[in-house]
C-alpha cells in the first residue's frame, strides 16, 4: 500500500534520513521502533510532506506521492497524529472535529462524518461542547484519532500515541487502533513503548540511523535478541 | 451622581476605541506572534486617508471612508505583512519590534512632511446634540461610538466564534502546526487577521478623529494606552483587550475629574505596574508556557 524507495532527506544540513526503505500492507499495523534519532518522526513528516526530501520516491497504491503538501496527501486518504498534543485547546470538541474535515469539499459529508465518529467514540458526543481542553488525556487523544478519521482516511500515520497516557489510556488508544485496523484502515505508527506496540502489532519495522534494518512479523521481533540489542544502545551488524 | 454617569459613559466611549486598537494588538500576536509597536500610527493614519480623499480627490466623506477602508487593507493590511512581518518574522520577535518602531516613526514622519503638522479638522459621524440619561447630560456622539464600537467588537466575535472561517483563524492562533496539518490554509489565515486589523484600525481613527481631531502625533498617545490596555486585559485574549480598554477609558476619565487632570496619563501606567507584579497575564488573560 505505502512504499518508500531510497529517501534522503533531513533539517537543514543534517541528513535525518539514509536511504530509507520499506513497504506496508493494507490493513494492517505497522510499528517503526528504533532508538532516539534514528528519523521514526522525520519518516512521517518525509511521507506527509511537512518535510522536503531530497531523494527518493514515495508511493501510495502505485501513485508517486513524494512531495505532495499535507492538503494533497489528506485528499489521498492520509491522516497524520503527530506526537504530542494536537488539539485547538480553547476550541469545542464539535469544532476540533469540525477542523479536522475542513479540507473536504463535501461539508455536508463532513457534519455525518461527525456524527459517525462520535458514535464510535460515545465520550465525545457526551462533550460535544466542552473545551478540548477539558478532556483527560485520553480522551483529548481519542479526539485525535476521531479527528484524523473525519475524512475515511486509507493510511493513518501515528506518532507515539501512548506518550503522557495512563496504562489504561494506553489499553484503550490501542484497542481503537486495532478496530480501525479490523476495518480496514492501514496503520503506521511510531511507538516509545516498542514491547506494547509490538505485541498489539501486525508488523514492525526497526529504523537505526535513517535506514529500515529490519521488517518483520511483529511477534517475531518481539522475540528477536538483536531487537533488545539494538534498544540498548547497540548498533546492528550490517547484515550480508 | 449624574457628574459620574457622564464620566462613565465618555470613558467607556473612549475606552471603546482604546479596545479596537488594543484587540489589534491581541489579535496579531495570537495569529502571528507579532507585536507591531506602529499599531497607534495605524489607527492615526486612516483619517489622513480620508481626508486625502476628500480634499485632493474631490470625495464626499462617505466614499473617502471607502477609499480609506482599501488604502487601509492594503497598505496597513496586505503590504504589512507582506513587506515587513513575512520577511522578519523567522529571525525572531525583536528584529519585528524595532521593524515596527521605525515604520511608526516613519508613518508619522512622512504624514508631518507630506499632509501637515497641525491638527486637522475631522467630519463628525454624529449629531453633537446632548441627551439626558439618568439625569446626566450625555453627548449623542459618546453613546454612538461606544455603541458602534461595541458593535464591531461583537461582529468580530461572531466572527470567530460563529464562522467556519473565524474557527479555523482561531485553530491557527492556538496551534498552527497542527492547522496545517488538517488542511487548513494557515497562511490565507494570518493574512485575515492582518486584514482584519486594518478595518478594525480605520474604525477606531474613524470615530477618535472628530474628538481629538486628525493630528500626525496622534498614534503616540493612542498606541501606548491600547498596548497597555492589551496588557491590563490580557495579551493573548480578546476579550481581556476589550476589558482593558474599557477599564483605562473610564479610570482616565475618573481620574481626570476626581484625582487630578495633571496626572491623568500616569493613571493607565500605574495601573499597568500594579497588573503586572500581582497579575501578569492581565485581567483575562491565560499564562503562556515556552519551550526553549
């Protein structure tokens, strides 16, 4: 569904990305774990288009992507979480949902998308009118990722949702993501808490320095020691 | 009693237009970080637009009004923006701030040299009758400026709050990252903002010029008291400039007739030392956070 093909690509000078190459399935979850700096972020910001590559391509289903502006990629059914907080704080629930479609031009499509995602996420019709800034951490990133949903996104790119979330928080962001992934929404996502993620995953991919080293079944990197090395501060063999 | 309701009502008139300038000054800064210390030779300058208009171009005060909304958006909006805050923006606050003093001086300067340095009659938008409210004898001109200033503020929030377009401004003032993420046009919003703070300072030059008549030196009072007021309210709120403005109009006044008129402009200044060291975020404002 997604594939990257050779991308260099940084800030400023600095080359975050080294040739980085992988491809994922429809409708499955992909985790990217890897040590700090190893460009899992920049890799988002690369597909999206918040960030310029320098080479490579970038192809969505066969269509060339590279490049495109975040308005582009969001009318080819890319939804993207970035880490953090990503609410208009002093907004309604209703109007951050309401902004997350403004790129439609169907608003009329966009007003029942609303009310789709608030019957999947039954917390936010409850504070529909709320501030986002007064939801509970786990719920302001429920309202992300019912947000990012607005459009019927094909690919969401996550970026460490677990991050500042309660282990129950962390439970319930995971089971959301698995019920998109059963209908049929392809997840890439980026993961601190890698034995989580992996364990919830259909696959994973391990970034060192810019370059994919491995992609794998997930469980089975789970249980492979040089994926404990590598999270120890060790470098990978270059393979054969 | 009827001598305070007449200063009530002429300070909030004037606190009214103090508002106007002071939500320019919030509401540039919410959009694009951006403090433009020309924003009192902003509010200075439309009446010389209209004026232009009305003595070299022939126009009735109605459609010099007009020319001087265009004139406004463009040069005080558009050209702004574009010329001075895109350019030097990325390098940070300060280079702005000093950008945004010369184009004052400038502004003023070239108003002094190129229309006049004496203070200019300005038409009155209203009647100067005076009616009685309460048993205070309270000029027509007051209640209007205050009612149409008020106005403008309450379409301003509609705006905002009511729009499609006035949430999206608002989703690119609180997080313009992620604005842009959702496929909002950040940019076309910024520039809105700018625009909107040209209309807003047409207005308030429109209704302060028949009082203090149109006088190139006009945005150096006009300016300090609305930033002031933007920091009494609240910085980062809008409704925080309004309360500001509002505030310093009436304690001016009061402070004039019942303390001392010598000592009246110190009046907001006291006010703002005393906001800053118990309050620092202003009446209505919200603490900000930085990373560094």
């Amino acid at each position: 569904m997604l594939e990257l093909k050779d991308i260099f690509g940084g800030y400023g000078k600095m080359t975050i990305l080294n040739g980085t190459s992988f491809k994922i399935d429809r409708g499955t979850i992909t985790t990217v774990i890897g040590p700090n700096g190893a460009g899992k972020s920049t890799v988002f910001k690369a597909i999206f288009g918040l960030l310029r590559i320098r080479s490579g391509q970038i192809l969505l289903d066969g269509t060339n992507v590279t490049s495109n502006t975040p308005a582009r990629m969001l009318s080819h059914g890319v939804s993207y979480v970035p880490q953090g907080r990503n609410l208009f704080p002093m907004l309604s629930v209703r109007h951050n949902l309401e902004i997350g479609g403004i790129s439609s031009p169907d608003q009329a499509k966009i007003r029942r998308r609303i009310d789709a995602v608030m019957d999947q996420f039954p917390i936010l019709r409850e504070k529909a009118d709320s501030q986002a800034i007064t939801l509970s951490g786990g719920q302001q990133k429920q309202l992300e990722i019912a947000r990012a949903l607005l459009l019927e996104p094909r690919l969401i790119l996550i970026d460490e949702p677990s991050i500042g979330l309660s282990p129950q928080m962390i439970n319930e962001t995971f089971r959301t993501l698995i019920r998109l992934r059963d209908e049929g929404v392809t997840i890439l996502m980026v993961e601190q808490n890698a034995k989580a993620a992996l364990a919830m995953s259909d696959y994973g991919l391990v970034l060192e320095q810019g370059r994919a080293r491995m992609y794998d079944k997930a469980d089975k990197l789970l249980h492979d020691p040089r994926v404990g090395q590598l999270f120890l501060g060790a470098h990978l063999e270059e393979e054969a | 009693m009827t001598e305070f309701i007449q200063l009530l009502i002429s300070g909030l008139a004037t606190g009214s237009i103090y508002a106007l300038a002071a939500i320019g000054f919030t509401l540039l800064w919410q959009a694009s970080q951006t403090i433009n210390f020309a924003q009192g030779e902003f509010v200075m300058l439309p009446a010389f637009f209209v004026l232009a208009g009305m003595h070299f171009l022939g126009l009735g005060f109605g459609p010099a009004i007009l020319l001087a909304l265009v004139a406004s958006l463009l040069i005080l909006g558009l050209t702004f923006k574009r010329v001075i805050i895109d350019p030097l923006l990325p390098h940070g606050v300060l280079p702005v701030v000093i950008a945004t003093i010369a184009l004052g001086i400038l502004m003023k300067e070239s108003v002094k040299q190129f229309y006049s340095a004496e203070a200019q009659p300005f038409p009155a938008l209203f009647s100067e009758r005076t009616i009685t409210v309460l048993g205070a004898v309270v000029s027509v001109q007051d209640i209007a400026v205050l009612l149409i200033s008020l106005s403008a503020v309450g379409l301003l929030q509609f705006f905002l709050t009511g729009t499609k377009t006035g949430r999206c401004m608002q989703a690119t003032a609180q997080n313009p990252a992620v604005a842009e993420i959702l496929g909002v046009n950040v940019k076309r919003m910024i520039l809105y903002t700018f625009l909107i703070n040209a209309a807003l300072a047409l207005l308030a030059s429109v209704l302060i010029s028949p009082i203090y008549l149109a006088k190139f030196n006009n945005g150096e009072t006009l300016g300090l008291i609305a930033f002031i007021a933007a920091i009494v309210g609240g910085f980062n709120q809008i409704r925080g400039a309004i309360a500001g403005g509002l505030l310093i109009g009436v304690i001016d006044n009061l402070a004039a007739a019942y303390v001392s008129a010598q000592y009246r402009s110190a009046i907001p200044l006291i006010l703002l030392i005393i906001i800053i060291l118990i309050r620092p975020q202003g009446l209505l404002g919200k603490a900000e956070g930085r990373t560094v």
